[in-house]
C-alpha cells in the first residue's frame, strides 16, 4: 500500500500541470485580445469624436464598432435604399492604420511578454499561446461585427433645395427618402481577421529580440531578427515623424479638430505612403466630387487633376515628381527615406553579430526591406464610392462621389529591394567601426597567460592547478 500511494502524486503530476498552463495560457491571451480590443477602440473612438461622429443620430456606437472592426481586418458593406424607382450606391474600402497598428502593438506586446521569462520558448506553449490568442481574437471580433451595423438617412444640401428634391422623389418618382447603411460580412470578416491577428503574432516573434525561440527556430535569430526589427522601427519613425507633422500644422494652421481625426485614424496611411514615394514607389488615384480623402491638401490636389474627363480609368499618379510639382517641398521626401532607412540599415548591422559579413547585411535588409513594403503597400489602398441613381441612369452631382487610392506594389517593392541592398551594404560598412556582439573574441582570441611576478606580485609564486 506504501508503495501505490507514493506514485499517485507523480502520476497526477503531468495532469496538474498540463491543466495549470492551459489555465495560465488561457488567461494572458485573454487579456491580450482584451487589451487589444479596448486600446482599438480607445483611439477609434478620439479619432471619430475629432471627425464630429459625436453627433451622429443614434449611430456612434455602431460606427466605432465598424472601425474596430476594419482596423482588425474585416469587412464592411455599405448599402442604401431610395425607393422603387430611384437608388444609392455606396462602397468603401479602407483600413484605419492608426487604429490597426495600435491594436497590433499591444496585442504583440501582451503576447510576447510571458515568453521573456523563458530561456527557450517550448513548441507546445507557444502553439498552446497561438492557438488560444487567435481563437479568443476571432471570438471578440465576431462579438463586435454583430454592433457594427445601422441606417442613416442620406442628407443633400439643405433648407428648400433639399425639401423640394425630396418632394420630386416622393411623389413624381415613388421615392422613398434614400438612406445609407453599413452591415458586417462576417465570413470576409472572420476570414481576414485570422489572417490579421495571425500576421501580427508571427511579426511580434520576427520583431522581437528578447523573446526566446522553439529550438528548431533558433537558428533563424540572427539573420532574420535584426532586420526585421530594424524594419519595425523605421514604420514607427515615419509614424512617429508625421505626427510631429501633424500636431505643428494643428498648431499653426487651424482645423485642429480635423487635423487630429486623420492623425488618430489614418496616420500611418499618409506616413508609409510617404516612405514608399521617398524610395521612388507610387501610387495612382483620383478624387471626384464634393468629398475626398482625409489626407494632406497637396495629396488631395493631384488627385483631383485626373478628374477632367470623368472616365474611371482617368487616375492621376502620385510619386515625387507629381507631388514636387504641386509642391516643391515634397522633395524632402527623398533625404528623410535615405536618411531614416540608412539609421535602420546602420542599427540592423549593429545588433548582428560581427562575423556577419557586409553582403549578407545587405541581402537580409534588402529582403526585410522589400517584404515590408510588400505588406504596407495594399493596406494603404482606399476606395469610396458613392452616388445617387434615378430610374438607373446618372448620378446626382450633390451626392455623386468618388476616392480612390491604390498603390503600384510591384514598383515599390523592387525600389524596396534596391534601397535595402543599397543602404544594408552601407550600414554594414558603418557598423564595422562600432564594437559588437562576439568582436572582441573573434579578433583578439583567448586571452594570453598570467606571467608570474606581475600579476601575482613579485615574490608570489602563481597558483598552482
């Protein structure tokens, strides 16, 4: 009997412990979807409440919930409805970046930080963390689509010309007063939130410098990890430049309500639209009618020149030279890409070990380089439509409009390519005179043998082994 009741504990043992991690695991990927979701919809809120959402009917609510919602990937349908004879048409695609990419911080943060405390990462709790994170995330957001949905009547103009068109449609054109509304699609929604929060942890472990790796994955830090962080940090110091920008033109210009609506919403889609200009990408466009993109005047005026003929297929492209004609001062572009991607190159180079040679600095930027843009590049694709349709022909030129934004990829991924090679080899050249990580011992070697009689102290025989 002594020796069944001393092997219980050993044999409950693995049970206990595999019921404490799914229970520790559980509760810290709740609380990063958690404080993912509540930091989203902290800055989706401030940024609306900036755009005068606050005033909307009934409808504040539902239109942050859709915010969230796009910032995490999914998907919005807008649609209206003008009666029998007459109907809306409305479309919008867009992804608010400040709010993703603040989601995206603390989402990574929180699920990064019960790892440091592990000197190597276990597969099964990092696929247990995975698995959970991504299950609980999918959950939240399905949560949130369900809010994200209402009907708002569709205004034109004001006073008697709006009374007198609704008269035309209510009584000549069996009209209804026409309204515009948005639903979730939750399927599209669900399906590129996996993606979303998937991407985001598997960029926190590309990022991260401190967090340990399964065993198999270890030989991946040093070529992947410093570049990779190095790429983060140069998306964060554009972020990080244009709100300096913009708080001195709230400051100076005026429109500060509108100023920090676009920052706190849309900051990221005019900052890495910039990085991508600066290196020699571009992006095509157009803006027809009274509204446009939430984004700077100069921006605004080149896409409004492709607006002469009407045609769809009449887009304006947008690169420095089309900017610098607008604006001589788009020039700036140019240095502050070179500048800032050289301080990326310089720091990835600098947290490499020194064997790395300088062509594989250049190769592992080079790629990073052209492999973040090929993800930054489409989230920054914006298109609205809207307009107002009597008996299928024509639209209403008071509520007709049209934006459109779509970067060229391919171009801005190759310039990527080169400036990553380009800047790499150069940082790597720079790096070679700062001190690093495994220098000294691959230049110097063991150290040599005490002498006796120096440091020992003459008299004094060295220790004996």
């Amino acid at each position: 009997m002594g020796r069944v009741s001393s092997r219980l504990p050993t044999s409950t043992r693995p049970a206990a412990t595999t019921t404490g991690l799914l229970a520790r695991v559980g509760l810290q990927s709740l609380a990063a979807v958690v404080a993912g979701f509540v930091a989203m919809g902290v800055v989706a809120g401030l940024g609306l409440w900036a755009a005068g959402a606050g005033d909307l009917p009934g409808g504040f609510t539902a239109v942050l919930a859709a915010v969230v919602v796009m910032a995490g990937g999914g998907k919005v349908e807008l649609s209206g409805d003008a009666g029998g004879l007459a109907g809306t048409q409305a479309e919008l695609t867009a992804m608010p970046l400040t709010v993703t990419l603040v989601g995206a911080l603390v989402v990574g943060y929180c699920f990064l930080r019960p790892l440091r405390h592990h000197a190597v990462a276990e597969s099964r709790e990092l696929l247990l963390r995975v698995v959970s994170t991504v299950v609980l995330w999918l959950v939240a957001l399905a949560g949130v689509s369900a809010v994200a949905r209402h009907d708002f009547p569709l205004t034109i103009g004001g006073g008697e010309d709006q009374d007198a068109l609704m008269d035309i449609f209510g009584e000549l054109l069996d009209a209804v007063n026409p309204t515009v509304g948005f639903r979730t699609d939750v399927g599209p929604t669900l399906f590129y939130g996996l993606l979303w929060i998937l991407g985001v942890l598997v960029v926190a472990l590309l990022v991260s410098r401190r967090t340990p790796l399964p065993p198999r994955l270890v030989r991946y830090h040093e070529p992947v990890r410093p570049a990779a962080h190095a790429m983060l940090l140069l998306l964060l110091a554009y972020v990080v430049v244009g709100l300096v920008v913009g708080v001195v033109v709230a400051a100076t210009k005026g429109h500060a309500a509108e100023t920090f609506a676009v920052l706190l919403l849309g900051l990221p889609n005019v900052a890495w639209l910039a990085l991508g200009v600066g290196i020699g990408g571009s992006w095509e466009g157009r803006v027809d009618g009274p509204f446009g993109l939430p984004m700077p005047q100069i921006l605004d005026a080149v896409l409004r020149q492709g607006d002469g003929t009407g045609d769809s297929t009449d887009l304006s492209t947008i690169d420095l030279g089309s900017l610098a004609a607008e604006d001589a001062r788009a020039w700036w572009l140019l240095p502050v890409a070179a500048v800032l991607v050289l301080g990326a190159a310089f720091l990835a180079a600098v947290r490499s070990p020194a064997r790395t040679r300088i062509w594989q600095h250049a190769l592992h930027l080079g790629i990073a380089f052209a492999l973040t843009m090929l993800v930054v590049a489409p989230l920054t694709l914006v298109e609205a439509r809207l307009g107002l349709s009597v008996l299928g022909i024509g639209d209403l030129d008071s509520l007709g409009g049209e934006a459109i934004l779509r970067p060229h990829i391919w171009k801005t991924v190759g310039f990527a390519l080169l400036w990553g090679l380009f800047f790499g080899f150069l940082g790597g050249l720079l790096a070679t005179r700062v001190r690093r990580k495994g220098e000294a011992d691959a230049r110097t070697g063991p150290p040599p043998p005490a002498r006796p009689g120096k440091e020992n102290g003459p008299g004094v025989p060295p220790p004996t082994t």
